[in-house]
C-alpha cells in the first residue's frame, strides 16, 4: 500500500514557513482515508470549545472525497490530496475571498513547474489553458463575527492513474507539464516535498488575508482570472444568469455584467460559454 513520508513532509513544510511560525502544526498522516476535509471538519465539530493548533490532514488515498456542490472528489494514489484546519480572525463578512486566496497561493506555489501561467477560474479551479490542474474546497465548521474555523481542502492532478478516467472534463497533471515545452528537462517534485510546500504558502496566504484584506491579492487575481472577459452561466439552486465576466469586487465575489449591469455573486456554479453574448 502507498504511503506517505511524513519526514519529508515536515521538512518541507519547515523549509516553507518563516523561521518559528507553524512550529505547532498536527500533522496526521494516512495511507487511506474516505476523506481529508470531513476527518477535519469531524475534528473541529468535536473540539469546537478549542480546536487547537494548525492541524494538516494528508492521505496517500482518498476513497470517497467531496468537491463543491457533493460532487465526487477523484484522488488515486497519484494524486496529491491533503486538508489544512486553521483558526482565523475572520468576521462572516470578511471571509468571501479566502478561497480565491488559496487558488493564488498555490499557484504561487506550482508556477516554476509549468511554462503556461497558471490562472484560477471564479471561485477556486486552478487552470492551464482549458484544462483543470487543482481544486480547492473551503469549508467553516465554525464562523462568527470575531473568527472563523477554516477546513482548506485541496487536490492537485499530480501523474496520471486509472482514476483519472472517471474525470469528464479536461484536465491535466504536473508531470505533464513538467514533460513539454521548456520544462521537458526539469525533474518532478515528490508529492510530500509539494504537500509541505503548498501547505505553508497557502498558510502564510490565508495570514496575509486575515491582516491585510482583499485589496493585497486583488492585482494578482487580476492577472489569472481565468473568466474575465468570458461570456459565462452562473447555476444558483434553479436559477441561470447568463452575462460577461468583469473580474470581482472588494470582496472577491464573481462580477457578472448582465443587460449593461454590473452585478456581484457570491456563490454558484460557473460554466463557460454562451451563444448570443459578444466576449472582450
């Protein structure tokens, strides 16, 4: 059975973060686990008095993983598939942007290994060209006005396997981005050396979020937003708005141009493309 090297791991994390912070991080390590996000959010529903310190959740295997909206969450073992529980001063109104943080970050993070910028489609894919690399799922076991207790999700394509087959729309995996185009000569990270890696500039992100706002990501989400100037549909429950992606606003929700009007959403269900609507 595959495992992880938590050594490895460790190292890397520590070689990420600046000297003294995340030195009270839980890592729990797995060969398998159903699910990196609900092991945490379990964890932070029965510890809700004092969830404690940073806690990293990574598995080998990830047998019934969800992604936004239930949808199935395909991570075989070669996948890169880990989770981050963290306590931020966060309100519920402050917390909007944080995912599209977490894209940024780890696109920071994976940059060096692809030639094409890495950009994030509107609220948390990470995307080369048309085709899916990352994802990210947030979810709040906990929120109110002075904090809120975050369960970062995360799944990066990292090889192929026969899992990927399952996946129906296109995508790719680092070590195919590693073997074309200028980066045909480089060698591929190990999948512990990126989960230390990610997690500690997705960490040091999600800080610079809580003390700094929006306003700090805001340029650098301009340059890889994936959606601006696409003509989208947005699925909210029954509903379809049909309009022009115009980036987003102060507090990172998708800003839509319908009938000449600027509005923002929050939430919803992203497709590209449709016939009628004059992209730029």
């Amino acid at each position: 059975m595959t495992v992880l090297d938590a050594a490895v791991i460790r190292e890397s994390f520590g070689v990420h973060m600046p000297a003294g912070q995340g030195d009270n991080c839980r890592f729990e390590l797995f060969a398998e686990l159903p699910s990196t996000n609900r092991y945490l959010m379990e964890y932070a529903r029965n510890h809700a008095d004092d969830v404690g310190p940073l806690r990293l959740c990574a598995t080998a295997v990830q047998t019934s993983g969800v992604g936004r909206r239930g949808s199935d969450w395909v991570s075989g073992p070669d996948c890169i598939t880990f989770s981050i529980l963290q306590v931020l001063p966060l309100g519920a109104q402050q917390i909007a942007g944080l995912s599209l943080v977490t894209g940024l970050a780890i696109a920071d993070a994976l940059q060096s290994f692809c030639d094409e910028k890495l950009q994030l489609k509107w609220p948390n894919d990470l995307m080369v060209g048309s085709r899916k690399l990352c994802g990210v799922l947030t979810e709040l076991p906990q929120l109110n006005d002075q904090k809120a207790t975050i369960v970062t999700g995360i799944g990066v394509n990292y090889r192929h396997d026969s899992h990927h087959q399952l996946i129906e729309r296109p995508y790719t995996t680092l070590l195919d981005l590693m073997t074309s185009g200028n980066s045909a000569d480089r060698i591929l990270t190990t999948r512990e050396e990126l989960i230390g890696q990610i997690a500690a500039t997705v960490i040091q992100a999600h800080g610079q979020f809580a003390s700094k706002g929006w306003e700090f990501f805001a340029s650098d989400f301009q340059s890889r937003d994936y959606l601006n100037g696409k003509s989208v549909r947005v699925e909210q429950g029954k509903d379809f708005i049909f309009g022009i992606a115009r980036g987003v606003d102060a507090g990172g929700a998708l800003k839509l141009e319908v009938d000449g009007e600027i509005r923002s959403y929050a939430a919803g269900e992203v497709t590209i493309g449709h016939q009628g609507l004059q992209e730029n």
